[in-house]
C-alpha cells in the first residue's frame, strides 16, 4: 500500500528548503513563482509558519528562518543519537573484520570519539570515548580538516603548532594541505603510522542531505594485518557510511525525493542565470 503522504507538510518543507545562505529571506512572491503557488496561498503558508514558531517575519512580507531549527538541533546533539546510532555499525564492522572501530566528532581543535568498538584482540592502541586526538596526523582529524570551509581551514592550520609524532607525521602545511585536498577527492582518510608506529587507519566521512559531514566512521588496527586489505576495509566503511546516513535521516519517500529534485533544479536554473548576468 502507497504511504499517505500529507501535501501540506510537504509543502511547508519545500518551502523551508528555499532558504539558503545566498537567500535567507523570503517572501510570499518567492514562494508564487517557485513553487507555483497563488498569491493568497504563498502568503498563508508563511503566515501559518510564523504562528508555529518555524519562520519570523523580519520586517512587512519579509520571513527568515527561526532559531527553532537550531534548537531541535542541540537537542540531537545533547542526546547524543550519532553516537547511539553508529554503535551497531561499529559493531558489525569490528565483528566481521577483527579490529577496532569508531565514530567521531570534532571540536574545532581535536577529533573526539564519540562511540567504538573494541575487538577480542589485543590492539595497538586504545582508545576510550570522550578520547580527543590530534587532527592533523590521525585519519579521524584529517577527514574532518578536509571538510572545513576554506577559512576554518586556514585559521585551524595558523593556531595549531604541528607536533612530529613519526617519521610519518606531516607537519609541513603545503604538504598537509595536499593531502586535505588528495582527501576530498577521494573520500576517504588513511593513516599510515602518523600517530603511532605501526598503526593503520582508515575513516570515511557520514554526511547530512545537504553534503554536510556530521561524522565519521573508522577501522584501525596493526598495519601487519590491515595494510594489505584496504579496498575490502573500504568498501565495508562505505556501506556502514551509507546505512548511518539512512539511518539519520531516513530514506526518502517519493514526495521527499521529488521535492529534493525541484530545489535542485531551482538552485541549478538560479545559478545558470547569474553566469549568463556576469558572462
């Protein structure tokens, strides 16, 4: 049977996906010409967001979004659901490969654990969650440095004084920058003894619809045994990545994804209309 979907409320998340941060204010006329509304509709959409708290008016027929937003999400931050979700992955993932996992976040200086999962096996190293670690030699800090904005970035590399820890560590900034850069293309972290001598990680990103990073998930271990199989720790990494995300927020219902697909068209067609505007 066909889920019951509401078209109001699917509505109203059409129209909260107009904001953005190149449009934080909107209006009803937004509202007619880009999700084909009439005027009397657009209007009492927003009037209606305005009384339960979603939007505020910022001045006569001008709304932005609330602060309610970022409340709801403290709230899944104070309850720590990320870390009570990826537990089972970290699970799955040390039992079918024999060596630990974790999933992290990040604090703006160092990569915090925010749940493992410890294998029968003794390992090389240990680490507790609530355990802060140093972004710039660890594949956990250099995942998240990869997905900082630009100035975030450069502010991280000018406050950090880049400890050696190895022969390994990469404490020269053009050289780390290269390797931030090599991590985004390729989506996925490695370290190779950077930290610790004889320590292999590898950790891949967990991101938001938007393409946000919101965690990451690893499996490290003893080089000896992890340096050989890299495209199966991969490849395991990636499909618990991807049932966290599922996991997060969901797999999308027909009006969910075909509502996803118009904002992209709208941003795509705005976008082409500015390059023809500055060509």
């Amino acid at each position: 049977m066909a889920p019951q979907i509401n078209g109001s409320v699917v509505k109203a998340f059409e129209i909260l996906h107009l904001f953005s941060p190149e449009r934080p204010v909107i209006t009803a006329a937004d509202l007619a010409r880009d999700l084909d509304l009439n005027a009397v509709t657009a209007h009492r959409f927003l009037r209606t967001l305005e009384q339960v708290g979603a939007v505020v008016a910022e001045s006569r027929g001008h709304y932005r979004l609330s602060f309610v937003f970022a409340d709801l999400g403290d709230r899944v931050r104070d309850g720590q659901m990320i870390a009570r979700l990826a537990q089972p992955h970290l699970n799955q993932l040390t039992d079918t490969l024999g060596e630990g996992a974790m999933a992290t976040g990040f604090n703006g200086v160092k990569v915090v654990c925010i749940a493992r999962a410890v294998p029968r096996r003794a390992l090389a190293v240990e680490v507790r969650v609530g355990s802060e670690l140093e972004a710039w030699c660890t594949a956990h800090g250099k995942l998240w440095l990869a997905h900082l904005p630009p100035a975030d970035l450069d502010r991280y590399c000018a406050a950090i004084q880049r400890q050696r820890f190895t022969a390994a560590t990469l404490t020269d900034e053009t050289r780390l920058r290269a390797e931030l850069a090599a991590i985004r293309e390729r989506g996925h972290a490695v370290n190779r003894g950077e930290r610790e001598e004889g320590l292999f990680a590898m950790a891949v990103p967990v991101r938001s619809r938007t393409g946000r990073m919101v965690t990451g998930l690893s499996l490290f271990g003893p080089s000896s045994r992890l340096g050989g199989a890299q495209e199966m720790i991969l490849e395991a990494l990636r499909r618990a990545a991807r049932r966290l995300e599922a996991e997060l927020y969901g797999d999308p219902v027909p009006a969910t994804a075909a509502m996803a697909e118009r904002t992209a068209l709208r941003r795509s067609a705005a976008a082409g209309s500015a390059e023809d505007v500055t060509a």
